[in-house]
C-alpha cells in the first residue's frame, strides 16, 4: 500500500485537485489524515485493484479537433460579434 499526498495522486492519475478531493469524500479512494509540522494533511493509500477500479471510473476527453478552416470560420464569426458589442458600447458612451 502506498501513501501519496492529494496533489501526487492527482498528477499520477491525470485529474485534478477538485475531482480527488471528490473521490475521498464519496469514499470511492481510501484516505487517511496525519498530523505534520502542526498541520493536518490528508494522505490516500493507493493499492494496484483499487488503482485499477479508479481508472476505469476516469473519463478520458475525446473531443475530436475541428479543422483549421472550422476554427477560422469560428474565430471570424466571434471576432464580429465583438465588434459589433463594442460599435454599440461606444454608442451608449457618446
């Protein structure tokens, strides 16, 4: 079993902070708190099937990449937009 701080596990496993903190708190990881230095610190205790079972619970982002030429047209739309919002700004201050 091994002990890993809240900020280790979460760069082991490729999360973040907040989706950790989650999973202690749904008891979904063991944890344990120690005191060091006068501070509480919160370690979890990882074994290799409870380190399986949590990776099968993580999503993966898949999200395809748009082309080059979807991102430019979508960047030319919201480029307008702002113009146009910042037209009708400089109206309302004149």
């Amino acid at each position: 079993m091994e002990k890993l701080t809240i900020k280790a596990y979460a760069k082991r496993h490729k999360i973040s902070i907040f989706n950790v903190m989650k999973m202690v708190r749904e008891g979904s990881v063991q944890s344990e708190t120690a005191v060091e230095e006068g501070k509480e610190v919160l370690y979890i205790l990882e074994d290799k099937a409870q380190e399986q079972s949590v990776q099968s619970k993580i999503t993966k982002y898949t999200q395809t990449p748009m082309s080059l030429e979807k991102e430019i047209e979508e960047l030319k739309r919201e480029v307008a937009e702002l113009r146009k919002e910042v037209e009708a700004l400089k109206k309302l201050h004149q």
